[in-house]
C-alpha cells in the first residue's frame, strides 16, 4: 500500500491489483451483509468496521493474503475451522489464491457482532 494515507475504504481497495481489489470487495460486502448496522471507516490505515460502539472486524492487504481479524475469542471458538488458515492471534490469512471463506466469515462476524451486543447492553447508560 505504500506510505498513502487513504480516508475511504474504496479508495483503500483501489490501490490493489484487480484480482485483490474483487476479493476485497467480496471480503467487505460479507461483512456488510452479514452485519449492515455496522459503521465503515478507515482507523489505523485500513478498513474497519464498529457494531455497538464496539470493533467488529477489518481487513488488510499483505504480500501473498488477505488478513481478516475479528477477535481472539472468536478465533479460539473457530480454531477447529481454521485448521487450513494461517493466522494470528485475533486473526487469519486468506492466501490470493484460495477461495473467499464467505460462510465461515459471516459465522465468525455474527459471533462478533453478538458478543459486542451483549457488551453494549451490559454498559452503563451515562457512559460515553
């Protein structure tokens, strides 16, 4: 991505080559359709993606994947799943050349946006 700031994520998605930008615009549009409350922005440099005043998940290009992060939480609940990704602690690498986990994401983003729902019930009205 270079030394770039980008302030939207199209912009963002537009420095990739073709092929990435289609599998990054798949990666966004699970995310929104899985959870179209939640409020798009670049934070930190790359797409990212608040439910319930919370972070939900955000992605990023690196040389040979695609890093999609939701939380370590989720990513020890999906550890059986993960088996065939690399990853991180609160994430995981999709390589260039393997399909999109669509179903998988969605699973991992409603598990996400419900432990940011609960958080947000649990929090006290007066705080900001």
């Amino acid at each position: 991505m270079g030394d770039k700031k980008c302030v939207a994520v199209d912009e963002y998605i537009s420095h990739a080559s073709i092929e990435v930008q289609d599998m990054l615009k798949s990666v966004r549009n699970t995310i929104l359709e899985t959870a179209p409350e939640a409020k798009e922005m670049i934070r930190s440099g790359i797409p990212s993606y608040n439910l319930y005043g919370r972070p939900l998940a955000y992605f990023l290009i690196a040389k040979n994947h695609i890093g999609f992060f939701v939380d370590a939480n989720v990513i020890i609940a999906f550890s059986e799943k993960l088996t065939e990704y690399e990853g991180s602690k609160a994430g995981i690498h999709i390589a260039f050349d393997k399909p999109i986990p669509h179903e998988l994401l969605k699973e991992m983003i409603l598990m996400k946006a419900s432990d940011n729902q609960r958080k947000a019930k649990k929090k006290p009205t007066n705080d900001k």
